[in-house]
C-alpha cells in the first residue's frame, strides 16, 4: 500500500497553494502562449466529440445525481451571493451589447392595436414580438 497523506492534509495543501496563486491566475490570462480564441476555436472538433460521448454515456445526468441538491446548494449558497453582484456590475457592458440589438429592433416594431381584454387578436401583439425577437436572435448567428 502506498505511504500517502491524509486526505484532510492534501486538501489544505491545495487550498493554501491555490488560493495564494491570484497572481499566477492573473499573469497567464494577461499573456497566454496560445490566443484563447484561436485555440477555442481550433477544439470545437474535439468539444463536439467530447459532449456527443458525455451524452452517449449520460454523464450529465450521472453528475447531477452525485452532486445532489446539497451540492449545488452549497455552492450556490456559499460562493454565489457575493460573486453573483460583483459579477452584475462587471457583466453591464457586454448585458449592453447583448441586448442592444433587441432593444434596437423593439424601438422600431409596430404592434398591431390592443383589443379589449381576452380578446384573441391580442395574441398578434405577443406574436409580432416573439417573431421579431426570434429573428433578431438568428441574424446574430
């Protein structure tokens, strides 16, 4: 039997290595040998392989049954708070560039007139804007 530390023990290495890396984190996204992009780009192959073999042997469900509730409660509860808020305030531009195109498209629609309540051509308000959000979506490729 192999002489290896306690499980305990090599979790706190991990946690004390990994946690004084930030600059490390920081330097190899600033200057990667390879440009994320292009190397993204050249896996989509090997990503669609990858997922259609996951899938085959349903490891997505598989994961999901032995992480639980508890699990991703955990997570969610313990990192996703705080992470959740800073991670709004970060994403506001790219939320803008994402919905500009449909608010863009929206400011222009003319919907039919509003009937009264319950009334059935009310539904060709609600079609002329899923329509229209829909093909807004499909010209962004």
């Amino acid at each position: 039997m192999p002489n290896i530390k306690p499980i305990s023990q090599s979790a706190d290495k991990w946690m004390n290595r990994a946690s004084g890396a930030t600059g490390d984190y920081t330097t190899g996204v600033q200057t990667p040998r390879v440009s994320w992009q292009q190397a993204s780009a050249a896996g989509e192959g090997n990503y669609k392989a990858g997922v259609t073999a996951a899938a085959a042997k349903g490891s997505y469900g598989k994961g999901v049954a032995r992480a639980g509730d508890a699990s991703w409660k955990k997570g969610a509860t313990g990192k996703g708070p705080a992470r959740y808020a800073e991670g709004v305030v970060l994403g506001k531009d790219d939320w803008v560039k994402g919905f500009n195109p449909f608010q863009t498209a929206l400011q222009g629609l003319t919907l039919p007139p509003r009937q009264p309540k319950g009334s059935p051509q009310n539904i060709q308000r609600v079609s002329a804007v899923t329509t229209l959000l829909r093909s807004t979506r499909e010209a962004r490729g």
